[in-house]
C-alpha cells in the first residue's frame, strides 16, 4: 500500500541512518521497526515478583522502649495545655 507519512526530523534520520548502516531500503527499514514496534506493545513482559526486604533497625542507643508512651503522653498534655490557653 502507497501513502504518505510525514515524520518528524529526528524519527526521519534515525530511520535514513538504519538504512544506510544495514544496507538496506528505506521502505524496509521502516516497515521492520513499525513491526517491532506493533509486537512489543501487545506482549506484556511478565512482571518481576514484588519482594520486600526486611531491614533490622533497632532504637539507638540509650532509648528505652518503655518510657516512649510517657514520651507521648508528655507531648500531648503539652499540646493539650497549648490549645486550652489559646
């Protein structure tokens, strides 16, 4: 089938460079990367397995676990102090 494309200057190039570098038509060069370009889009590749890594953290050194809820409790009579004055 005849028609008539217009490209852009880059895709123009690249498709002429091909051309020249394989030895071969321009037609063919186009037809060849058009097909590519049909096939790659219908075949999904198969995606990789989601994998988490788990990553030993500790709390730095001279925290205590235990005092982190009074910690807490703390800041939010603080907060709780704060809102009623104003």
């Amino acid at each position: 089938m005849r028609t008539t494309l217009t490209l852009d200057d880059d895709v123009a190039d690249f498709l002429k460079d091909q051309s020249r570098l394989h030895n071969k038509p321009f037609k063919q060069v186009v037809n060849e990367v058009l097909r590519r370009g049909m096939t790659s889009s219908s075949k999904s590749p198969e995606p990789l397995p989601f994998k988490i890594v788990p990553n030993r953290s500790g709390l730095a050194p001279g925290i205590d676990p235990h005092k982190l809820n009074q910690l807490n409790d703390q800041l939010d009579a603080e907060d709780f102090a704060e809102e009623s004055v104003q």
